[in-house]
C-alpha cells in the first residue's frame, strides 16, 4: 500500500525550513558577494553579455590574491601569526605596552596577510590578553584600535589590502611609486594609532603566563616558502601563472584544508564587480557624471563613496573612470575608516566584539563611529591639504 503524500509533508516543511536558514545565513555572511552579485544581474539587462565582457576580468589579481589568501590560511592553520604575536605581547609589563603591542602586530600584520586576515587572527588574541588579565574594560577601546590599524596598516603594501592589489596590478604601479604614495598617509596613521593608545589607556601593571606553542618546523619552512613565492608573484618578480600551479600542488599535498579555507566569496565578489565595473562604464550618463566627479577631487569622492559601497567595490568602480591612481589609491585606503561598511574589515570586528560582549553593541557602535569618523576626516583633510600644495 502507498503511503500517503501528506505523511511526508513534515519532513518536506523541516527540509525547506533548514535549507532557508542555510541560505539566509550565507547571506548574512556573504552581504556584500550577494550586493555584488545583484548589481550585476541588473547591469547585464542594461549592457547585453557580447565579447567585450572577456575583458572586464582582471586574471592576475585573481591569482595573486588567491595565492597569498590560500598560503595565509596554510601558516593560520598551525597557528604561526597567534603564536608570535603571544610571544611579543608576553614581553610587556602593563596594559599600555600590551594594548600597544596587539595593535601594532594587527597593523603590521595587514600589510603581510591583510587586513580581514589579520584581524581574524589577532582580534581573538586581543580578547585572550584582556579576558585573562581582568582588563576587560579595554576590550571595546582595543578592538577599534585593532580595527583601524589593520584598515590602515595594509595601505603601505600592494597586497595588504584587496583594492591595493587590484589598483596596484591594473595600473601597473611600480612598487617604490606606490609604496611612496603611501608612505605619508601610513606615517600619519602611526602617529594617530599611537596617540590614542597612550592617551586612552593607563599603564597599569599587567602580568601573563608564557605559554605559546612551539611550531612544527618543517611546515613553517615550507609555509614560509611559499608565502615569499606569492609575495614575489605579488611585486612581478614571478609569473603568476607559476604560483597558480606550484602553490595549489604543493598544499594539496601539505593542507589540504588550507585550500578550503580560502575566501572564495571574496574572489567571486571581484568576479561580479568586474562585470558591474565594466557595465557601469559603458553606459554613457554614468561615465560622463562619474568622470566629472572624479575630474573635481578624486581623493574626496573615493573616499567619499568608501562610506556608501565598501573600498573594494569603490576601487574597482572608480577606477573606470580616471587614470589618477595616486588620488584614487590614498581614498579608498583612507575611506576604509568612517562607517561600519566602509571596509568588510569592520564588519568581522564587530561581530568577533559582540559574540564576548553581547549586551553592549550600542556603547561599541558609538565608540567605533567616533573614533573612525575622526581619523577620516583628519587623514583625508591632511591629505587634501597636501595635494593643493602639490
């Protein structure tokens, strides 16, 4: 005898009901891949997919960004970036050095594994110091400090930051140029960062355990290795088809999960903007009121639209419609401070400070906007100073 179809309809009701919080959780995960993707689709009805779309992708930022993302994740996976960076904060004697020294290892982090990286990696190490001290008063101050120095410190590289990879490989910066375009805006933002560690924390005394564990040396090496391979890839020292092959190979056979690891959302997203890129600047009312934009201040508008649609998407965007990298380089690293969506970096800060502190999201949400908006406004008044001089 068959069964009957309405027996089955609970289970259909809790299949569907566990598929759609899957995806509304991807979603959420995913917010800005999602945006990406829907503008997109609304711009392909507006420019028809023909040839000129082959041209859109940028291949070689994708490789490089892949490479360094997925040797990142090889070295996260036996936990080098932690156990250094315990090793340093171990050294200090109060909570001013402490809070001085996770910071600063965030801000040099982001130049090497950048910056969402970085503070995946050193916003738990931050809470750990602080949990485990009683000085958990400092936790919200610290992970905004964190939060900024990894938006900022990732300026100065051509692969600390995503924007800077793409901006760097599409215009073909040489690496001294574009380190020397940033160096004055990195240098401000040390003194800034600085400035408010010593003001705003006391130097209490502060006493930790050193217990980090000792790294598995044959895979640091090889780890090490590879990271220098991409980086070279990075700064053109080596084709990147080479790293696309040996550093796929090679992890596969050493960390396999490393590869799984990847930000692939982040690398579709870039996939998606191309497309949205490229329509947008084929459109005649938009190319001719972006370029205008951008002929009037590009540093202003691109740091500017930062607080609207995020660094990446306004690199990418922006870059279409004007060949003064410089300007368009120092907004969308200096607009990734200001808003909560100005960088995806900010985003993983808050929830990484709501998951310890559940109760207080208004207080941090208040203490974020206050501190960023500041460093926004004084880094990209010194920096409009600066070019009407130039």
């Amino acid at each position: 005898m068959e069964e009957s179809p309405m027996l089955h309809t609970p289970h259909r009701k809790f299949y569907r009901k566990v598929l759609w919080e899957r995806l509304l959780l991807f979603v959420k995960q995913n917010v800005v891949m999602v945006v990406a993707m829907t503008a997109a689709l609304v711009t392909m009805i507006l420019v028809p997919v023909d040839r000129e779309y082959l041209g859109y992708f940028d291949v070689k930022t994708l490789t490089c960004l892949f490479c360094v993302l997925a040797v990142v994740c090889a070295l996260k996976n036996i936990r080098f970036f932690y156990t250094l960076a315990q090793k340093i904060v171990v050294c200090c004697k109060n909570t001013r050095l402490s809070i001085l020294a996770l910071v600063y290892i965030t801000f040099i982090g982001s130049m090497l594994i950048a910056n969402d990286m970085a503070l995946l990696t050193f916003l738990p190490l931050g809470y750990f110091v602080l949990g485990t001290t009683g000085k958990t008063k400092y936790m919200a101050f610290t992970f905004i400090m964190q939060n900024i120095a990894a938006n900022l410190g990732g300026m100065l590289t051509p692969f600390g930051n995503p924007q800077n990879l793409y901006l760097y490989t599409k215009f073909s910066i040489p690496a001294m140029e574009f380190m020397g375009i940033m160096i004055v805006p990195f240098g401000i933002a040390v003194v800034l960062i600085t400035a408010c560690c010593l003001i705003f924390v006391r130097p209490e005394p502060l006493a930790m355990r050193d217990t980090p564990a000792a790294l598995p040396k044959g895979r640091t090496a090889l780890y090490l290795v590879l990271f220098v391979l991409a980086i070279a890839i990075v700064f053109r020292g080596i084709p990147y088809w080479i790293g696309l092959i040996v550093i796929p190979a090679v992890l596969l056979v050493a960390d396999r999960k490393a590869l799984k690891m990847v930000d692939y959302p982040l690398l579709l997203t870039f996939v998606f903007f191309f497309v949205f890129s490229g329509n947008m600047a084929r459109i005649d009312a938009v190319r001719r009121l972006f370029s205008f934009l951008m002929e009037k201040s590009t540093l202003l508008f691109s740091a500017i639209s930062c607080q609207f649609i995020s660094n990446v998407p306004s690199a990418i965007l922006l870059s279409q419609f004007t060949e003064n990298y410089r300007d368009l380089l120092i907004g969308v690293n200096v607009g990734g401070v200001g808003s909560m969506i100005a960088s995806l970096a900010s985003l993983i800060t808050f929830r990484e400070y709501t998951q310890h502190a559940p109760n207080q999201s208004k207080r941090y949400i208040l203490l974020f906007s206050a501190f960023n908006f500041a460093f926004l406004f004084i880094l990209t008044g010194i920096m409009l100073l600066i070019n009407s001089f130039v």
